[in-house]
C-alpha cells in the first residue's frame, strides 16, 4: 500500500503544472458525475497514454461516487464537489474536495460484500494516495504514473486539402 497523508497542498502539486483541469459538480449528483467523467476522459486523453487516462478516470469516478455517496454539506445537503486534475513531471495528479471533514473509512471487503472496494482499487492501481483533512472538508488525492502525448497540431489539420473538393 502507498498510501501517504499530506497536510501541505502545495508541496504535491509543484511539480504537476504542465496541464490543469479544475471542475466542480453543484449538489454532486450522478448525472454531473457522468459528465465530469467523460470531461475528464476526453481532456487527460489530449494529454497522456490512454493506461494513464483510464485508470485515472476510473479512480477519479470513485472517488467521485464516494463523495456524493457519503459526504455531506454541513446542512445534511448533498455536497458541492471539485476535481481537479494536474500533470507534469511523468504523473498525473487528481483530487477530489468535499466538504465533508470526515475522513474516508477504507476497509477490507469481504468475499460477498457489494460495497467497500473503492479504496481497494484505488490502492491497487494508484502510484500513491492519500487525505487531507481540514476543518472545512476533505481533499482525496492520488497519483497515477503516465507519459506526455503530443498536442495535436492546428496547423496540420488546417492545412491539409478538404477531400472531394473542386
Ligand atoms: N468522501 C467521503 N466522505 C466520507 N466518508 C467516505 C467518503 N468516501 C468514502 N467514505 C467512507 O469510506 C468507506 C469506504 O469507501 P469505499 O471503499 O469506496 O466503499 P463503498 O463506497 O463501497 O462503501 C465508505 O463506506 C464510507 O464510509
Ligand atoms: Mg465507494
């Protein structure tokens, strides 16, 4: 297991500044976290190997459900929820921010049990992870190993002849 806990906030996120994505979900609900999800799948795929973007979106969907699944806004609502997403320096970076100062409970899942694996694959497939809770709400974060893919030219595909035309 790599799990590390970081209070300081800036001392992992200095390295990862080459791309950034911040989003946020109103009153976290399934439909804003399909949409964020695809959002981020299409933007960390104009950035990095498609292992790197999928598995990130993959954590990121988890970490994501946990959130509106178990968090709460200190009214009993359904939380206000941002994601953001870094890269650079060969990893990316995703946390997620509640607003909920509980920490997540990981636990070991039984055989049968239906529930409790998220943090399992977060453990698995994640270079390193970790929480940092505040007074005001929690930030989960992990890293994921990935390679630099090249931006896709404009001039390139401006320039090149529209087929068929006359
Ligand atoms: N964002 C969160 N806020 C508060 N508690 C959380 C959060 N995410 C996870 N938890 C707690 O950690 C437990 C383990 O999470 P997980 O492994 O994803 O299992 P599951 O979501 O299936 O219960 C959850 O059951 C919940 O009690
Ligand atoms: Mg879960």
């Amino acid at each position: 297991m790599n799990t590390t806990i970081l209070a300081d906030e800036s001392s992992r996120e200095k390295e990862c500044r080459k791309h950034r994505l911040r989003a946020e979900i109103k009153h976290a609900d399934s439909v804003g976290v399909h949409r964020l999800r695809r959002r981020l799948m299409s933007e960390l795929m104009r950035w990095v190997d498609a292992d790197a973007a999928s598995i990130s979106v993959l954590l990121s969907s988890e970490l994501l459900t946990n959130a509106m699944k178990h968090a709460r806004a200190p009214g009993g609502d359904r939380p206000d929820v941002a994601l953001l997403a870094l890269y650079g320096d060969g990893h990316l970076l995703i946390e997620v921010t509640d607003p909920d100062p509980r920490p997540p409970c990981p636990h070991q899942a039984g055989e049968d049990d239906e529930n409790g694996r998220g943090f399992d694959l977060i453990d698995a497939l994640a270079t390193e992870w970790g929480v940092c809770c505040q007074a005001e709400g929690k930030t989960i974060w992990f890293t994921v190993a990935a390679q630099s893919v090249p931006s896709p030219s404009r001039g390139l595909v401006e320039d090149r002849p529209l087929s068929g035309a006359a």
